[in-house]
C-alpha cells in the first residue's frame, strides 16, 4: 500500500475524487494526510473521510524558506511515499523538493509544456489555441518543468469561458492521477 500526502489549495474537487478512488477496496494508495497552504474549503472533503488535515499558511510565514521548514516537518510527521500536489497553488520551496524528490507529483490543468503556471486554463483561451489538455508531472524545481508522467488533450469549444474549460478538463485531471498513483503503486512507473 503507497501511503499517499495531497496538499491542496483550494475547492480540493480533484482530492475529493482521489479520495473516492483510494476509498475503493482494491485501490493500492491510501491517503494518510491532506495539508494545504492557507484555510483550503477543500480540506473538508479529508475530514469527510476521516482522514487528518493540517494547514501550514503561506502568509503566516515571513519568507517562502521558513514556509517550507514548517511544511517539511508537518509533511515528515506522515511519512508518506509520495506527496501528490492537487491544487496546491503555491511553488514548493528548495527544501521541500531537495528533501521529498522524486516522490512528489503535480497535477495541471494544461498540457505541459503549454501554458505553465497558476493560469494554465486562462492562457489557454487567451493565446487562442483549439485545444489544451491536462497532465500528470513529477515535480523538480521549476514552475510545471518535470518529467510528463501523463496527459491528455482536451479540445477547446467555442463559447468556452475559463470555468466551462476548467470543468471539463479536471476530470481528465482526475482520472489521469488516480492512474498515475495506481501505476507508481505497482511499481509500473519508476522514478528517477
Ligand atoms: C486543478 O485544475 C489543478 O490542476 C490546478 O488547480 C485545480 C484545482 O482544482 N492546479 C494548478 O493550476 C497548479 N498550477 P480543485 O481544487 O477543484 O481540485
């Protein structure tokens, strides 16, 4: 069984399916924490599970490095074999990459290397594109920069507002994680 960390920080909609998935009997991950950079409303969704939840806020902090000290201790305190970023809106601190990488993976509402970043399904119907996607990266120290460990394309419709486009791809996001875990959990994905 992969004992499995998710930070979010938001709505936690992705988690909320994560959750479901890892509920199932014959799913190989279980969920020992969900932590989150501010008073995430997703949160709610690890108490619905009965699964402990931690808050370490960013703005509580007086620099990104001492953020990332208190995230690593909370984030220690679990154990976890992989630490899945779902919504955390928020570049993981030097520290916490050196300390947790490779295991740590990131979901994103694009398909990389398109449109990076905190407004990857804005950018996308900024620049006019017909379609964008959703992947599944292993997080290094960049912005959306590490291996693709999947991903999908998702066609952009005309009419298409930001919210309609992000609707329709995180539940590309979402299978494509609840894959991408179960494949790690096999051991039919390495990292390296
Ligand atoms: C998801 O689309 C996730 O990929 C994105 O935030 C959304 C969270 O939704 N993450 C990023 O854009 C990171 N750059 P949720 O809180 O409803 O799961």
């Amino acid at each position: 069984m992969l004992n499995v960390a998710v930070l979010i920080s938001g709505a936690g909609s992705n988690l909320r399916a994560f959750l479901e998935a890892a509920a199932e009997a014959d799913y190989p991950a279980h969920v020992v924490a969900v932590g989150a950079d501010r008073d995430a409303a997703g949160l709610a969704h690890a108490d619905d599970f009965g699964i402990p939840s931690f808050s370490v806020p960013y703005t509580s902090y007086p620099t990104r490095a001492a953020w990332g000290e208190e995230l690593a201790v909370q984030l220690r305190a679990w154990d976890p074999d992989l630490i899945v970023l779902s919504g955390l809106m928020r570049l993981l601190p030097d520290n916490v990459v050196a300390e947790f990488a490779p295991r740590i993976i990131n979901t994103h509402p694009a398909y990389l290397p398109e449109f990076p970043g905190a407004h990857g399904v804005r950018d996308a119907l900024a620049s006019g594109a017909t379609r964008t996607g959703a992947s599944v990266i292993q997080v290094d120290g960049g912005v959306d920069t590490g291996p693709i460990l999947a991903q999908e394309r998702v066609e952009i419709e005309p009419g298409d507002t930001e919210s309609t486009l992000h609707d329709r791809i995180k539940p590309v996001e979402r299978r494509l994680l609840i894959d991408v875990v179960r494949r790690i959990a096999a051991g039919d994905l390495a990292f390296s």
